[in-house]
C-alpha cells in the first residue's frame, strides 16, 4: 500500500534507547512489502521523533525535486536503530547538511550511533548525511549497499547542524559495516568523514520488521539488539573514492578501520586525509591507488599498511597497487615495503638494498617494516635520522647490520626468517662484529631498542662475532605466540625478554647478562631475562647465564647442547634440565626440578625435593668433572657415601644422612634438615660401625672440616637406638650449633655428638636428652685419643633440661664459654679445668668427675659452689669466697642463712678471702658465734689460722667488738663479741689478722690427680 502526506500519523516523543549488532540484516526485497513513495520540495516523510510512518514497509525517495529526504532523528542518550530498506535518489532536503538518507541532528555522537540495519539501494544519484550537534558523531548503515546503476553517484555529506559552508569541521563520520564487493559507484566525500569498518560493541533499541520463514512479517518497536562490529567487514568494492570537499576546503576524510588481512581496491583521490587505522595488514589491490594530491596519509597504531613494488622499479611508483603519494606518512602504526617478485629475486641470490629511510617517511613515527626481497642496512646512511624511527623486517625482509660500529636506538619489529635462504640469513642479520675476547673489544654492533616480535624471528650471527641487545624483547601487540630463532655464535642479551619461546640452533651461544665492558660501557651483571617462554637449546648450541644477582629461570628448558650457570649469582631454576649443564665457581644453582643432565664446573649445586614432600631420598646425580659443593636442599637427603661430589652439604631443609664409615668431604650446613623441625638435623648420623656394651651404636662420623652456612642441627639416631657420632674437623662459620637427636618419632632416645677439633662457630645449643662431649680419652672404632684437643665454639653454649654437656680433655684447660640452661655441665677426663663463677652461673648443675679438677678464680659466689657435685676436685684459687650472712637466727650452727655449704670436698690453691658481706640492718648479738663455712667432709681439716683469711665489715651501732678464730676442725667459725670499753680489738686478734694478711699461703691438703 501507499501512504500520502495526508495519511500521516505522529510516533511518540518518548525517548527510546537502542541496542547495536550486526548480523540481522533485512533482506532488500522490495517485491515483499508496499512501498512508500516520497517526492515533492521540503517533504520530510520518516522521522524517528516524528511518527511511526513506515512500519515494516520500504521507503522509496525519487528525485523528482531533488528536496525528499528520509531523516532519522532523536533526542534520546541511547543509540538507536532503524530497519526499513530504503531506495535513493536526489540529494535530498537542505543538501548543504542533509541528505535523502540524513542521520539526524539530536543527541547522536561516537558512543550513541544512529544505525540503518536495513539495505540502501541507490536508484539515482544520492546524498547519505550526518547532521549532528555534536562533532565525530556516527551514523552506521550495517545493511548492503548497492546501485541500481554503476554510473550512479554517491555523496556522502557529514556537516554541524547550523554550520555554513566552507568549514573544516569533521562534522559527522558515515560508517559502513558491510561487505559490499559489487558496489562500483563512484563515491565523493563532500564534508566530513566516510568510515569502512568498525570495531565495537554497542546495545541499542529500535524499530525491526522482519520476514519469517513462513512467509509472514513481524514489526516490534523498542526492539533490543546487540550488534558486534569485529572489523572483519567494511567495504565499496572498488568504487573510485574522491577526497574533494564540495566547499572548497579539504575536510573530506577517509578512515579504514578493518582487522585481518585487507586488500584496498579503491582509487583514491582528492584533497582530503586518508587514515589506515584498526588492526589490520592493509595492501593496494590491483585496482587500488592512492593519489599525491591527498593532503596527508596516516597509519595509525595497530594498523599496518604493506606496499608492494616491483622488483625492477621500487620508486614508490609500481607493483600490483598505485602509490603515487609523494608526500610524508605519519602515525604511529607500520609502514611496511615489499617486493612482487619474491621468489624470482630468491631464486636468483639477487637482493635490493637500501641504504637510507625514504623521503616519504620522514614524519612517520610508527614501524617501517621491509618486508619481502628487501635489505635494509643499518648502520650506512642512516645518521641521526634513525633515531626517529621504529624499524622493522618480515617475511624475507632483513635490517642488514654489516660493521662492528652499527649501533641502533630505536626499536625494531620483526617476523620471519628475513632476506636470503633459510639456512643462513635473518630478520636481524649480524654481519659485521667482533672476533677473539670479548673483554678486549672496542665495540661490537648493538640494538638498544626494545625489538617486538610480530611472529616467528630469527636472527643471524655470521663468522665470528659477537652482537649485543640491551632492550627488551617481546611478542608484539595482538601476537599470541612467537619463536625467536639465534643462529651462530654469541649474541649477548642484557634486557629482559618475554617472548613465548626461544631457539638456540647451528652453533649458537646465547648470553644472558653479561660483567664487564663492551661498547665502552660497564656490565655488572644485574640485567638479562628469558622470561617464561620456552627455551630449546639444540645439540652444539649454549645457554650462558652471567648473572651476579638473584635470579629466578622459570622458563621450560629443553636442553641436548650446553647450559652455563655464570657471574657469581644465585639462580633459582623452576625446570628440568637435560643435556650438559655446569655451574661456575662462586655461583650457586638451585633445582627445583629433577635432573638428567651431567654437570661439572665449581659451584654450588642444590636439588630440592620437587614434590615438596620431604619424603624423597636424593636420587643418583650424574657428575662430570665437578669440583664444586653438591646440596641436598628442600625435601631431599644425601645418603653417605653413595655421592661421588667432592664436597656435600645439607641447607633449607636438605639433609646428609651418613649412614656408616667416615666422611672425608668438606661439609656445608644451613638448617635444622630434612623432616620435621622436632627430629633429626642438616648432619643425621643414623647407623653405626660397633656397639658397646650398653647397646650404643658409635661411628666414627666426620673427620673433614664442616662450614656453618646458617644455624645448623645435627643430630645421632638410629630410629630408637642411641648413637655416638665423633666429629674430627674444624667446624666454623659465625651461626650457632645445635645437637637435637631426640624427638618424637618412637621412643625419645639420647644421641652423643664428639668435637674433637678446634671448633670457630658461635653459640651452642644442647637439646634435651642429647649429649655434646667435647673431647675425648679412649679408643673408638680403632682410634686413640688423648684428649688433648676438642672445644666449643666461640659462643656460649646453653644446654636444656635432662641434657648434658661434658668435658673430656687432659692437661690444663682454661673455659672460654658461658655455659647457661637447665642442664647439666660434666667436667671428666684428666684436665685442671679452670673457669670464672660468671662462666658458669647460668647452669643449674655443675659435676666434676674422678680425677677432673676444677678450679674457681676471682670473686666467688657462694650459690655458684653450692651446685658443684661429683668426685673430683673442687678448687678455689686466689680466691675471694663471698659470703651474704642474713636471717634472724643466723648464729645457729644449722641455719643455711649463716652458712656457706659445700657439696663436695674444697681445695684451696693460692690464697682465700672469705669476705662476709652483712645485709642492711643486720647486728649480731653480744659474744655472738656466726658460722660461715660447714664442710661434709673435713673441708678445712689442717688449715692454720693465716691460710684462711676472714673479712668482716664494720659493725655499726656497737660500742666495741672482739675478733676470734675457733672452729678449725670441720669446719670454721668467727666470733663476733661486744664488750663495752675501748671498741677496739683484742691485741690477741689484731696479731692474727696482721699474720693473716701477711702470710704465704700453702696447700695444706690436696686430692691426687
């Protein structure tokens, strides 16, 4: 049917919002619908804020007047859709702004498109428009179009509402988001922006008349949709595309925006601005040209755009498009050149190189890519220049570096296996460089800038030389994976890389990090990174590591060549390694991982426990010609003496577990070792060569040297027996020792530990039920000793409850520790021990054992001499034995307040003062007797008044006082007596304290020894 002007009905003003997606497009059928014809001066006969006139019906707009126009309009936020199918002809209503098809005016901008989803059918000439208030607002048609005729032509007019002519606004961006390849209608942006392509997501709501599959319509209002636009579509076909602004000025403009691989087959022309934007490789087809009367050409970031020349004329004038642009191309994308005749040039050897960047991208500052047949040389020409650009090589495209001196800051693009045969050539081609030592060497040629991999890359190391990348390497934007490819020689890498995988193949070394000089500049080995990405070391290629740092590889190493664990840092490895590996001395190499490869070198080795259960026994390790230290780390335990490393050592939770014999390596011990932190110890001495009597197992233990790398335990045990363990070597290192054999693991059982070397650690820590002897007279295993050396370590050493220490040494000995706990301290063996009271009174128990002696110097305490018990001799030499007498009753004989008591027997070497020390506002009675010393055994038996002196302070508040020595059988006693007259002492006790003080003092008695 047909409507009239009279027959018009008014849509609603409410605002309506719309959701946008491509793929429902509404067939151009116009046999399946009436249709509305429109004509006549000023008609505007669809509105969207004007009234539902259409519904499902087509919309026809001859030329007759040139005046009809079909206007979509709101004044809604949202974006809005419309699916009519509409035939064109004319320019339609006010052609300066509008158009037969006019995107209307209203709240329509970038975010909030106008979308025609239904088809445009040219029937005439035609004006398309985008009048908006405000600038870059988009109207998108997302159905076909088409030309009734190919010498229709298309008008595209995009204008600020109110805007006069001649002003160089963008006013308006027309997009069309469908393939059209039929469409060969010529087409003139006369103001504003044409768009082929988009890429975005937007939701709308709109007015949709579908057809069903029965035959039937259905017309909705307020439709919701969702439209993707992926840029995989968005194009003319090959409609000849003028740029020249209907005005007069030059704000015409012509925005590709596609994804993927986009052949452009277009003539373009005009005066307008040509961009390339998206994400997609653009090329001229053969029917495609580009005109230097453009003011500006622009390929902006995402974007690449390939020109192909031909092989016998590549002066931006031939190949299979037109370039015929002369002037400067700018953005921020690629700019990539290459040849036609690929695989004639290959076939051939012949190359085409160029020397310096073409005037037409002077401005550019994107990536220049040379692409196919092309040899960019770096270093010649380029001066400064270079500094400004972004260089890049695909396909068979190379940069060309062909001196020692080529040294490139910008950075580089890469793909592919660049210019000449696969076997030897690159994307990045080293030709020049340096040979003999790299230390030495005065430069070497160098890429300072980050380099993106757009795809699989190799480059190429010739003769030789060496070359340098100090930047990072990556995989481009968009890339999901990329193989870097090293050929021959060394390329030292001092960036970080994380590429998704690397290839060393035909003799390469690749180096990662590097100390020392090159180019004149100072490496210290801080910087350098494979990153993740996997990492394929061939047969004949290496994998040199020179870092000085801590450094995590956590990239999936498959080796069949060499990797080299350099520089003196610390490496933690998260993979497997295979192959030949070695570790130099002073660099430390952590395996989480097993590994199958034979090393060598003369560092430090560490494997952990990969399963992190701490229930592995360590497993075989292949050695080659390795001097360095091998460790059982985390979860793992070395079983002596299955390794054939020439030194062993236990840290973070690794464990030697020496299971007989003796060990003669150097031994390294950080940890409280492999299982739970109540058992066993970083040095487990678990079985044993004999067993005495009472069932103890003895080994000879450890006869080598052992290096405290932290605080360490070690433990003997052999499941519920005791063991004895002997340690012959120096132990040292700053950290302290602990001995721990007990635990919870069965029965509670009492391990020994024996130093007999001259021990440098710090602190000692005695665990309870365990026993540390130091020293040792008898014969173990075959072995005399004499006792004559063993000691602790430089510290003190604290023994816990139920635990002992003992001493077991002969000839005179003089304790350098403090000794503190709840334990108990043993002096035994032969010695004279001799300590200050200080030493020891942090102990709760002291025993001095048989034909032990032990000797007290300097101010006694008398606490300190009542914990001394045992069999052997307890001496006080030039001695001041300080006695605190306080209580009330402290004159009784039996009062412990009054008394100093010993546990054992005393001797007296040299001299003894008693010094009698009286609490604040003590006074003894008149004729009072106070008793100082009780011995249990005749202490004091034969000791003349003059061998002991007896020190008593004033007594203030008495009158007078007298002095007396009694009671020098058992024990001794002082006299105090108060008698009222001269307050001074009887002449009788002024001699004896004058012959007292002025008296040799022999021993009197003493113990054999």
């Amino acid at each position: 049917m047909f409507f009239s002007r009279k027959q018009t009905r008014p849509l609603s003003a409410t605002a309506v919002s719309f959701l946008l997606a491509i793929g429902a497009l509404v067939p151009a059928s116009a046999e399946a619908r009436e249709t509305s014809v429109y004509s006549g001066t000023g008609q505007r006969p669809a509105s969207m804020d004007g009234g539902n006139y259409l519904n499902g019906n087509d919309i026809r707009i001859e030329a007759d007047t040139n005046c009809a126009w079909v206007y979509l309009n709101t004044d809604t936020s949202g974006p809005a859709f419309w699916s009519n199918n509409v035939y064109i002809a004319g320019t339609g209503f006010n052609s300066e702004k509008g158009g037969a098809l006019r995107f209307g005016q209203g709240a329509t901008n970038n975010t909030n498109p106008m979308i025609w989803t239904g088809n445009v059918t040219l029937i005439g000439d035609a004006t398309i428009g985008v009048q908006t208030k405000t600038p870059n607002a988009v109207g998108i048609i997302s159905g076909k179009l088409s030309s009734a005729n190919d010498a229709n032509k298309l008008l595209i007019r995009s204008r600020t509402a109110g805007s006069t002519a001649g002003t160089a606004d963008i006013a308006g961006i027309l997009t069309i988001t469908s393939d059209n390849p039929d469409f060969n209608s010529p087409i003139q942006v006369g103001g504003g922006t044409l768009q082929l392509g988009d890429i975005r997501e937007v939701t709308a709501t709109g007015y949709e008349w579908i057809q069903n599959a029965d035959g039937s319509e259905t017309y909705t209002q307020n439709t919701a949709k969702q439209f993707t636009f992926d840029g995989t579509t968005g194009s003319v076909g090959s409609a000849p595309i003028d740029l020249t602004s209907v005005w007069g000025d030059k704000n015409s403009h012509l925005i590709f925006k596609r994804s993927g691989n986009v052949t452009v087959q277009n003539a373009i022309s005009g005066t307008g601005t040509l961009t390339f934007a998206g994400t997609a490789n653009y090329s001229l087809g053969e029917n495609g040209s580009i005109a230097n009367t453009l003011e500006s050409v622009a390929v902006s970031n995402g974007a690449t755009f390939v020109n192909c020349f031909n092989a016998t004329d590549y002066s931006n004038q031939n190949g299979e498009g037109h370039w015929d642009y002369a002037g400067a191309v700018s953005g921020d994308g690629r700019y990539q050149v290459d040849f036609t005749t690929e695989a004639k040039i290959l076939e051939n050897n012949t190359r085409i190189t160029i020397s310096s960047i073409p005037a037409s991208v002077k401005n550019f500052s994107g990536v220049y890519i040379f692409g196919a047949g092309y040899r960019f040389n770096v270093g010649s020409g380029m001066s400064q220049e270079k500094l400004g650009y972004a260089l890049g090589a695909t396909d068979y495209g190379q940069l060309w570096f062909d001196s020692a001196s080529d040294s490139y800051t910008g950075d580089l693009y890469l793909k592919g296996n660049g210019w000449g045969t696969t076997e030897y050539f690159g994307a990045i081609r080293f030709a020049g460089g340096i040979s003999g030592d790299l230390a030495t060497s005065a430069n070497m040629p160098s890429v300072h800038g980050n380099i993106y991999l757009m795809g699989d890359t190799r480059i190429q190391l010739e003769g030789s030389q060496a070359a340098l990348i100090t930047s990072n390497i990556q995989n481009d934007a968009g890339v999901d994976s990329a193989q870097l490819e090293v050929r021959r020689n060394r390329l030292i890498f001092t960036g970080n890389a994380s590429h998704t995988q690397t290839v060393l193949a035909s003799g390469a070394t690749l180096q990662v990090g590097h100390i020392g000089t090159l180019n004149g500049t100072q490496y210290d080995g801080t910087s350098g990174s494979l990153g993740s990405g996997a990492v394929t070391v061939a047969s004949g290629t290496t994998l040199h590591f020179m870092r000085s740092d801590a450094v995590t590889v956590a990239a999936a190493i498959a080796n069949s060549g060499t990797i080299i664990f350099d520089g003196g840092g610390e490496y933690t490895v998260n993979s497997t390694i295979g192959g030949k590996a070695s570790v130099t001395e002073e660099t430390w190499v952590t395996l989480n991982q097993t590994t199958s490869a034979t090393w060598s070198g003369a560092g430090s080795l560490q494997l952990n426990d990969p399963a992190g259960d701490k229930t592995n026994a360590m497993p075989g390790v292949t050695l080659d010609g390795f001097t360095g230290t091998l460790y059982a780390g985390t979860g793992y335990r070395w079983q002596t003496p299955t390794t054939d490393a020439p030194q062993i050592g236990a840290v973070d939770g690794g464990q030697i577990w020496h299971l007989g014999g003796v060990i003669s390596k150097p031994i390294y011990l950080e940890g409280i070792g492999w299982h739970s932190g109540e058992r066993f110890g970083a040095l487990r001495f678990a079985a044993g060569n004999s067993t005495d009597a009472a069932g103890n197992q003895t080994m000879t233990g450890a006869s080598s040297d052992i290096y405290l790398l932290g605080d360490t335990r070690i433990s003997a045990r052999n499941n519920n027996s005791p063991t004895t363990a002997i340690l012959s070597g120096q132990i040292s290192g700053d950290f302290q020792l602990e001995v721990n054999s007990s635990g919870t693991h069965g029965t509670k059982v009492a391990g020994t530990i024996i130093l007999t070397g001259a021990n440098t650690y710090g602190d000692t820590l005695v665990s309870e039920q365990d026993t540390l002897q130091v020293g040792h007279i008898g014969t173990i295993n075959g072995t005399k000793y004499d006792g004559s050396t063993g000691t602790l370590g430089t510290g003190s050493a604290t023994v816990a409850q139920n635990a002992k220490l003992v001493f077991m040494r002969s000839g005179e000995v003089v304790l350098p520790n403090e000794l503190k706990g709840e334990g108990t301290a043993i002096f035994d063996g032969t010695a004279s021990y001799t300590a200050e009271q200080e030493q020891l009174a942090g102990i709760a128990s002291v025993q001095v054992q048989d034909a032990a002696s032990l000797l007290f110097t300097g101010t006694i305490d008398s606490d300190v001499t009542q914990n001394v018990t045992g069999n052997g001799t307890l001496a006080l030499k030039d001695a001041v034995l300080s006695v605190e007498l306080s209580g009330e009753n402290s004159s009784a004989a039996d009062s412990p307040e009054a008394a100093l008591i010993f546990g054992k027997d005393l001797e007296v070497l040299g001299s003894l003062m008693i010094d009698v020390g009286l609490e604040a506002g003590f006074v003894p009675g008149v004729d009072e007797t106070l008793y100082l010393v009780q011995g249990t055994t005749e202490s004091f038996a034969g000791l003349e008044p003059g061998d002991i002196q007896i020190a008593v302070p004033e007594l203030s508040g008495l009158d007078s006082w007298s002095l007396g020595l009694v009671s020098l059988g058992d024990g001794m006693a002082l006299a105090l007596g108060n008698s009222v007259g001269t307050g001074l002492p009887e002449p009788s006790a002024w001699a004896l304290l004058i012959l007292g003080s002025c008296g040799i003092f022999l021993v009197r008695r003493r113990r054999g020894i």
